[in-house]
C-alpha cells in the first residue's frame, strides 16, 4: 500500500508531466488539502520545484487563498455544528473570537502571518465569526504571501542543487534567509497577537 509521500510524489510527477494542466490540478491539490486540514507546505515546496519560482508562487498563493475561501463557507454552512463544537472546546480559538471582534482584519492579518492558529484549522473557525468575506479573502491573500514566496524558493534551490546548477552555498544561504525572515517576521507577529490577548 502506497504511503502518503509516495502518493505525493506520483502526484507532483504526475503534474509536472501534464504540462498546462499542472496548474490547474495543483491548485485544485491545494483546495482540497485545506478542506481536508492537510498541512501542504511539501505542496509549496514542491511548487517552486514543479514551476518556478515566479509560477509556482502564484499557483500556491491561488491554490491557499481558494482553498482557504471553501473552507471558510464550508465552516459557516455544512460542517457549522462540528466547528461550533471545536471552538467552544478550545479556549485559544475562542480567545481569537474575541480578538477579532475587537480589532478586525489587524487579527486576521497577523494571524496569517504568523501562522498561529494552523491555517487550515482556522479557515473553518473563522467561517463562524462575523468577519466579511472580502476583509477575509484579502488578509489571507496578502497574509501568506511571505511564506509562500520563501517556501517556494527554497523549492526552486533545492532542485537547482540536486540537479548541480548554479552555486550550491549562495542558493542554500539565499533559501535558508529567506525562511530565516518568514520565521522571524512570523515571531513578530505571534507577539502582537499575544498582547492583542490570545496566547499560543
């Protein structure tokens, strides 16, 4: 029986073997790993390897913020109860309530970048609060940016490097920074999302 790597990497050869269609099957990947609470950084990764930097950047910011909007619907439609009882058995989750009721799209924004609470998680949550969907749709769009062009980069330079292109310790440094900032960045705003009254 296939494990969930080597169905992963069926897949990522499966794409990058359907030439325009790739994109349309990654993106559809994506929607359907944050509809299912799949973590899919190997996705973003993998994108940057697969694409491009400059194409797989805008697949994988595509893929998240679709997948992200299903969710959010989903939440707040068919699977409403079932969320409505996570949260309310999950104080950080209803403190994050409070902490977008109180500042909005500042909450929201931080959030995604930080990356605190998991992302796919908090699609669905956040289908039960009173944030609109175009104040939602942007934050999570501008939100996951920064990881997505680091971990998609870091995608790119390790194939460069299995491949034997380029300078192996200038791309290494370049991919290792950049994930270097996106945590740092990600630290930051954690912090503000503590002093806003939600602790990790």
């Amino acid at each position: 029986m296939a494990t969930a790597l080597q169905m992963l990497q069926h897949f990522i050869e499966y794409v990058r073997a359907a030439g325009p269609i790739g994109y349309v099957l990654y993106v559809l990947a994506y929607i359907v790993c944050c509809i299912g609470l799949v973590p899919a950084l190997t996705l973003t990764i993998a994108a940057g390897a697969i694409f491009g930097f400059v194409r797989g950047s805008l697949i994988v910011l595509i893929g998240a913020t679709a997948g992200a909007c299903a969710a959010f619907f989903l939440g707040r439609t068919v699977f409403r109860r079932h969320v409505e009882r996570r949260v309310a058995s999950n104080p950080k989750m209803a403190a994050v309530d409070r902490a977008i009721a109180n500042e909005g799209t500042k909450i929201m924004l931080l959030m995604r970048i930080s990356g605190f609470p998991p992302f796919t998680w908090t699609n669905y949550a956040l289908g039960l609060t009173g944030v609109k969907f175009v104040p939602y749709l942007l934050t999570t769009f501008f939100g996951i940016i920064p990881g997505t062009l680091a971990f998609t980069w870091a995608g790119v330079v390790g194939l460069e490097a299995i491949r034997g292109r380029g300078h192996h310790a200038g791309l290494i440094v370049t991919a290792v920074g950049a994930v270097l900032v996106i945590v740092y960045i990600g630290r930051i705003a954690a912090n503000a999302i503590r002093r806003a009254g939600v602790e990790q």
